[in-house]
C-alpha cells in the first residue's frame, strides 16, 4: 500500500447536527476549524475587517467531501449564510471567503 492516504477523517459536533442537520455540522465543523487555524497562524491574507476568513470554492469542497453533491453544498452554504451560521464574502474565480457567524457564534459560546 503505497499510496498515502490524506485528510481521510472528517468531525462534526453531534449537538449541532441534531439542530442543523449532519451535512451542514461537517461543513460548521470544516469553516470554523480554518478560521480558527488562520487566526492562530495570525495568516494577514486572512484577516479581513477584524475576522480571520478562510476560503474555500464550491469545487474544492465538493472534493474534500466526494460523498456531497456540488449542487447539495451549494444549497446547504446558502441557507447556513441565510441563518446567519455562516458569512459568506465573495471572491473573484469562484472562490469564496467564508467565516462562522453570529447565530453559531452565539451558539458555540452558550449565549
């Protein structure tokens, strides 16, 4: 077995997924887990008005997690960006800037 076998765990807080739904709790888990990485690297090509970002295409994400359709994540980022879960900065070349937002935010502090 040559082939070296990357990034093949993905988490999720079950709490969340009971209120969110398990496809939207992996995709929480995924944006809150690189910006709070950005923010702990102190990345600047991150850091955007005060918050740390990360980004992230629809493509890129449709990789990372093969079991999701395209057109699935796309929905799901939409409706997180409605409830307030998720704000969503959009880039040039399909790539978007994402970061948690106030509703999780509220959420993960117990608020």
């Amino acid at each position: 077995m040559s082939e070296k076998k990357d990034n093949r765990e993905h988490a999720f807080d079950f709490e969340l997924a009971e209120i969110v739904g398990l496809e939207k709790a992996i995709l929480l888990k995924n944006v809150s887990y690189w910006c709070e990485e950005n923010a702990r690297k102190r990345s600047k090509p991150y850091l955007k008005n005060g918050h740390y970002w990360t980004s992230e295409s629809l493509r890129s994400l449709s990789e990372k997690y093969r079991y999701f359709k395209r057109s699935s994540i796309s929905r799901w980022m939409k409706e997180m960006e409605a409830a307030e879960l998720v704000i969503v900065n959009r880039a040039t070349a399909e790539v978007n800037y994402y970061r948690t937002g106030p509703v999780y935010d509220r959420w993960r502090s117990g608020e």
